[in-house]
C-alpha cells in the first residue's frame, strides 16, 4: 500500500525549555516528571505511523492523551518539537516539519482539508458561500469554485439548502457542510479532529454512515480522531490508541479487540461488544485444520455432526448432516427459515459473526460452512470457536 502520511519519531512540546524537556523524554521520563521539572508539557513523544492512502486511521484516546495534538501537526497548526511528518504530493513525501512557508501553504490548499468538533461556519454567509470560502481564499474563478461547491453540496444532501445560513440548519447538517467545505477543495487527505461528538447519538451514528458511503465512494485519506471506540471500530480501518503521548498500540479493529498488546489496551476495550467488529474470517479454522476422512469427506465440526464431500477444486459435491443427507443454505437467508432447520448454513469470511450465531441458534448449534467467491470450501466455523473469540480467550 502506499503511504499517504508518515510519523517518524514525532516529539511535540509545549512550553519554553523545550531542549530539557526532549532531554528528559529521551531518559525516560513521563508527562509528569516533565512538567514538575521543566514547566513544558509533552503532546507527544516518539510518535511513529504510517496511514495508507484510502484508509481511515482513527486515533484513539482518553482526553490528554496526544491524539488531536497529533493529527495537528500533519497540516502544522502544531509545531513539531522533533522528528518528520511526511504527507504525499504527487510522488514526492514533503516533510511538514522543515517545508518552507510556500509549501506549507500548498499542502493546506491541495492536498489536505479539516473538519473540527465545531463546525466554525460564518454566521453571515450562506451554505454555498461556507463552503465555497476555502476555494475563494485560493482564487478559485467563481464559475470553477461554484460548480465545485454544488456538486459537494448534491454529495452531502444539501443541494436544496444552499441560500440558507447556519442557524436554520440543525447541528447533523451543519457538519455536513463542514464536509462538503472539507471537500470541494477536492485534498487527497482529510483531517477529522472529533467532529461528530457535538452531536446527539442519532445524528452521530447516521452520519458516521454516511461518512462511510462517502468513503465508498471518494477514496479519501482520513485521519480521524475519537474518544468513542464503538465509533472507532465501526469506521476504522486501523486504530491507533494513544496514552500520555505515546502510541501504545496499532492495528486493525479486529487485532485491537482480540490481541490488546498490554493491560492499558485491555482496559480500554473491556466492555466493547466483539460481536460489533468480529466477522466469520476472524473465528473460523481453515480447511487444513479440520479432520479429513480417507474417502474424501471434510468434518465441519469437532463432534463429527457435519461433513462435507470435496471435489478436486475444492467445491461441495455433497453434504451429510446426522449421517442424513442436506442442503446447504446462505446465513443471509437465516430469518426466512423456522427454528431447528436441518440445513447447512454458509458464510462467507466477511459475513458478521453475529449472523453466524444467529445461524447457529436455528440450527441447534450446528457448523457453519465457509466459502470463498468462487464457491470453493475454505474452512467452518464451530460452536467452540465462537466461544473462544467472544470471551477472548
């Protein structure tokens, strides 16, 4: 993949004994040692990552933990006190930290946006002329920047409001036009510092939706701040967690919910439900690891309920259930079936784990088969293993 941004050793200080300060990072010392000795106070220290271009990299933190003080200083409202912070241009990485005022101001324009907490609309321009005021700064023409700034406004839904200001729209649609300000200036990288936690849980959940069919669509590079795992979860592709400046822990949702790299990160995730980020690909066991008669049939399952007949490319020629034979139906067809069906259900690596319970509870706990697209077998998914990644063990 190729990377979009880059933190490298990444220290931020705030305060006037800053070279102190970095001395005492490099010994060692915490947040609090630092301030009781120097004054300063660390935002950051020895940050290091990499955010692919087209993944949404969530930041994640306790208030204080550096994550906003991070995301700053890719557009350099923050000044870095040591190390890089490369951003792509074209084929070239330009370091943020050391790039003269003219590239400074190039990257702010073309190639990275923001979206804050609040929305910072001018009160005395309308929807179109909010969204349009990043292209107007730049000297946009007007014909190029209101066409640029209509179809922003038909992406986010907003098309019909563009004569309205601020204070008639509700709170959801103002950090729409956020979005769309954030948009028009059609930037490769977008920076999103907690922007929907202003908002009632309704509106965050839907807009989080629709920040994602947005994605689908635009391909963006997102650096996205929160505080609420559930939302990071639910829109990350990676998840950064931070603690007193320091990158504690990064990977997928999946690797954060079930392979936490110490107590900090364990604590952080105990009381989030697996079932909202786990999928079939993450619990199942691969065809290798099931028990293989020597006539060619595959048990599905450690209890030897269900197996399967393989053809030389891996395709189901038949299936026994009870040493009775059965029918193989989707997960997705699950509610259309009554309860205890004798069917064997399947899946496909991407299918939640939540449909596959459910699968299992109508069919008394039976294995779930899993298919890749091309029809082939690739391994199940027992009662036993659902067990394993839901208590995490």
């Amino acid at each position: 993949m190729t990377v979009a941004v880059e933190f490298r050793n990444v220290d931020i200080v705030f305060g006037k004994d800053t070279a102190r300060a970095l001395d005492m990072i490099d010994k060692g010392a915490t947040r609090d040692e630092v301030l009781a000795s120097t004054g300063a106070v660390i935002g950051c220290a020895g940050a290091s990552l990499a955010v692919s271009e087209g993944d949404i990299s969530v930041l994640m933190g306790l208030s204080g933990s550096g994550k906003s003080t991070l995301l700053r200083a890719v557009n350099r409202l923050n000044v870095v006190s040591r190390g890089e912070v490369l951003v792509r241009d074209g084929n070239d990485m330009i370091d943020v930290v050391n790039c003269n005022d003219a590239t400074l101001r190039h990257l702010r324009q073309k190639k990275v946006a923001m979206v804050f907490q609040q929305f910072g609309l001018l009160p005395w321009r309308t929807v179109e002329e909010n969204v349009g005021f990043g292209l107007e700064l730049a000297g946009v023409p007007e014909a190029e920047r209101r066409e640029r700034v209509a179809r922003q406004l038909k992406l986010v839904g907003l098309q019909q409001w563009a004569g309205k200001y601020a204070h008639e729209l509700s709170g959801g649609m103002q950090q729409r036009v956020g979005l769309a300000r954030a948009f028009a200036t059609e930037a490769p990288i977008l920076l999103m510092d907690e922007p929907f936690s202003a908002l009632d849980p309704l509106i965050r959940t839907k807009l989080q939706d629709e920040l994602l069919q947005l994605q689908s669509e635009l391909k963006k590079t997102i650096i996205f701040v929160s505080h609420d795992l559930e939302e990071a979860l639910k829109i990350g592709t990676t998840i950064t967690i931070m603690e007193g400046g320091h990158i504690i822990q990064t990977g997928t949702p999946e690797d954060i919910v079930l392979k936490p790299q110490n107590d900090y990160v364990r604590d952080f995730i105990a009381n989030v439900n697996p079932l909202s980020v786990l999928t079939a690909w993450n619990v199942m066991r691969m065809k290798h690891e099931l028990d293989h008669d020597a006539d060619g049939w595959v048990w599905l399952d450690r209890r030897a309920t269900t197996r399967f007949r393989l053809d030389a490319n891996d395709l189901v020629v038949a299936a026994e259930r009870n040493g009775q034979p059965a029918d193989w139906v989707s997960c997705e067809d699950v509610e259309k079936l009554p309860e205890d069906c004798s069917q064997v259900f399947w899946a496909t690596p991407g299918t939640p784990l939540k449909t596959v319970m459910l699968a299992m509870q109508r069919s008394q706990t039976a294995p779930v088969a899993l298919f890749d697209e091309q029809s082939r077998f690739v391994g199940s998914i027992g009662i036993r293993d659902v067990l394993t990644a839901v208590l995490r063990r």
